[in-house]
C-alpha cells in the first residue's frame, strides 16, 4: 500500500510542476478551474469542478472532500491538458466522480490509492447497468498514465 501511496503522490508531484508551465493563470489549490488559457473551451463560462457532483442515475449530488482524489483529478487533466479538447476533459472529469463514488461504496474513503479490483469491478457493474461504459477505457488510459511510471498495481 505505502508504494501505490508513493506513487500517487510523486504523479500528482510531477502533474503540479507541469501545471506551472501550463497557461491559465488559475491556482492549483482552486476547487474550480476556469475554461481558459490552456483549458480554454468553446464556452468562455464553462468550467472544471473538481469538488462539485452533480445528481445522475448513480451519482448522488454532492461534495468531494478527498485531496488526494481531488488531485488526482486534476492530474490527469493536466495530464491530457495538450491532448484533448475542453469537453473531453470536462467528461473524463465526470467519469472520475463515478470513480469516487466506486471508492466510497466499495472502501469507504475515496484515497486514490485504495484503488483496487474490487473498486472497479463495482464501477464496471454500476456504469454498465446505468449505460454508462465509456468510462472503461478513459480510466484504464487514466491508471495507465500513472501506472506508466509509478505505480504497481496488484
């Protein structure tokens, strides 16, 4: 476990000093970022909440309190910063709130490094049955990203 903690943390590390060098003017600690500068979108308004959940069919609306799954959201934004466009950061963002509320079911706490089988089999089987599968490969690109360098998963 001490590994995968290591390993969350030097991604999310990496993912701060590369946010430095990115243009948008927003601090990291922000629980919102605006749609501008290198997140700029097609919609000036448009924003990314990282702590803010909206009520879906699987999602009860809500607030994230987790830093570490806060920051690992915004790493992997940051991570495709270059990547993707604005509303395809905006879905991976919803897709990971999927992934908390999975975390929160399955471990009771919604550490990133308690990701497990375990975890996401009960996100594969909720998403599948509420028709949201897309979510399989942006997190398997996702846990890729960060196990590419750091992390060992079991």
């Amino acid at each position: 476990m001490k590994s995968n903690i290591d390993a969350f943390n030097a991604f999310i590390k990496e993912a701060k000093k590369s946010y430095k060098g990115l243009d948008t003017a927003q601090k990291w600690d922000a629980d919102e970022w605006a749609s501008k500068g290198d997140f700029a979108g097609t919609n000036e308004n448009a924003s990314l909440h990282f702590t803010k959940t909206v009520k879906t069919n699987y999602i009860n609306a809500g607030v994230i309190t987790s830093r570490s799954f806060i920051d690992l959201c915004k790493a992997l934004t940051v991570n495709n910063a270059h990547r993707k466009i604005f509303s395809s950061l905006k879905n991976d963002l919803v897709m990971m709130k999927y992934l908390h509320r999975a975390l929160l079911q399955v471990k009771g706490s919604a550490e990133s490094w308690l990701l497990d089988d375990a975890v996401l089999e009960q996100l594969e089987s909720s998403l599948v049955a509420s028709g949201y599968v897309e979510i399989a490969s942006t997190l398997a690109n996702s846990l890729k990203s960060v196990s590419y360098t750091h992390l060992t998963l079991p």
